[in-house]
C-alpha cells in the first residue's frame, strides 16, 4: 500500500498544477491514526484532490467503513480512481464529482468523522451545513487553519479573514472540544459533544 501511496503522492506532483494540496505522508499517517483510534463507520471528505487522504482514512478504518469523497474538479478523477482502484480499497470509498456546498446541503448523511479540506473562504459554511450531519462524539478535522501562520498576522485578504473567523468560530462553539494541531499547515480537531 505506501508503494501505492508514493506513486500517488509522484502522478500528483508530475501532473497537476498545485500539488502542495495533497495531504503527504506525515498528514496521511496522522488521519490514518486517528481513524484507527476512533474507528469511524461512515467518513465524508470534503476535497478530495488526487485521493492521498482518502487513501490513508482509507487505510485506517475497519473493512465495513464507507467513505464519501467530493471533488468539484473532474479532471483529477483519473488520479484518483487509478489509485483507489489499485489500492484494494475502493470498496471503502465513494467518489462524487459534485460541488460540495450544494451536495452537502441536498443529500443529508450521517458521519463519524468529517474531514473539511476544501475551499478555504467556505470553511464556516462546510461546518454548518454537516455540523448536525456527524453523530454525537463524532470528529470534525479541518485542514489548514494556521493559513501559513497568516491569521495570526494583520493580513486581511478575504481568505484569511474566513479563516480566522472560521477558527473563532470553532473556539466559541460550545456543541465541541477543539484544538488547533500547529503541525504543517494547522491541522484543527474538533470533537462534538
Ligand atoms: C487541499 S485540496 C484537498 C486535498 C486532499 N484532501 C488531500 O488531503 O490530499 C482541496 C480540493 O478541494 C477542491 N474543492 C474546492 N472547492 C470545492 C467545492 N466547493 N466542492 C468540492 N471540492 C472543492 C479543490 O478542487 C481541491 O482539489
């Protein structure tokens, strides 16, 4: 499987334009643990790019696991099924090609974890519409939410305002427990109560 993992983490770098969007091996190990730890049934990835965390939760969750992955680029499709289907995974996984902010909202589902890895600017409306979508004690994981180290600067652009208020938010909900992971990117946790 990391043979199928490398050769994923090299077609992303070779063919498109922003790979630094993959989660890598580091990020892929900590979503892979923490599916083992917690060992959620049913996932929904918001973002899939080229498949790598899908993989790793993948990876970490029991054979009965479903995971729901949604990508509103069609073109990185061939990637990702390639990979999935050379894993030996891909019975685990769903892939819908749709734009998330309005699958989410027309197809209510239930989940144990919530992996929220897409547009940044839509981060606090991703988190409303599945907040009543995760099971109690289910895990809300947002990538991310450091933007760089960004927020805690005095940058205004419109991606790091969403941020931080996304972030605010987080902080302020009393519905969850919370931590930012300052790991790579800000890796933020957050537990519903
Ligand atoms: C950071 S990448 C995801 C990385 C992937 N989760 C991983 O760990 O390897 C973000 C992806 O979200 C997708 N995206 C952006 N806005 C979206 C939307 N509204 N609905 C679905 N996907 C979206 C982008 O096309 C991009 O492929």
């Amino acid at each position: 499987m990391s043979d199928v993992l490398h050769e994923l983490e090299r077609t992303t770098y070779l063919q498109t334009l922003a790979p630094q969007m993959l989660s890598g091996p580091i990020q892929g190990m900590l979503l892979r643990l923490l599916c083992q730890l917690h060992k959620p049934k049913s996932i929904l990835e918001i973002g899939t790019f080229t498949g790598y965390a899908t993989l790793c939760m993948a990876l970490g969750t029991d054979d009965d696991a479903h995971i729901k992955t949604l990508e509103v680029n069609p073109e990185l499709r061939y990637i990702s099924d390639a990979a999935f289907q050379k894993s030996g995974l891909q019975h685990k996984i769903e892939s819908i090609t749709t734009d998330a902010v309005k699958y989410v909202a027309k197809h209510p589902g239930k989940y144990d974890l919530v992996f929220i890895d897409a547009g940044k600017i839509h981060y606090s409306t991703y988190y409303d519409l599945i907040f009543d979508q995760v099971n109690p004690h289910g895990l809300i994981i947002v990538d991310n939410t450091l933007w760089s180290g960004k927020i805690l600067e005095t940058k205004t652009d419109r991606v790091t305002k969403s941020l931080r208020a996304f972030n605010a938010k987080a902080h302020d909900d009393p519905r969850v427990e919370s931590l930012i992971l300052p790991f790579r990117d800000g890796l933020s946790i957050l537990r519903k109560l």
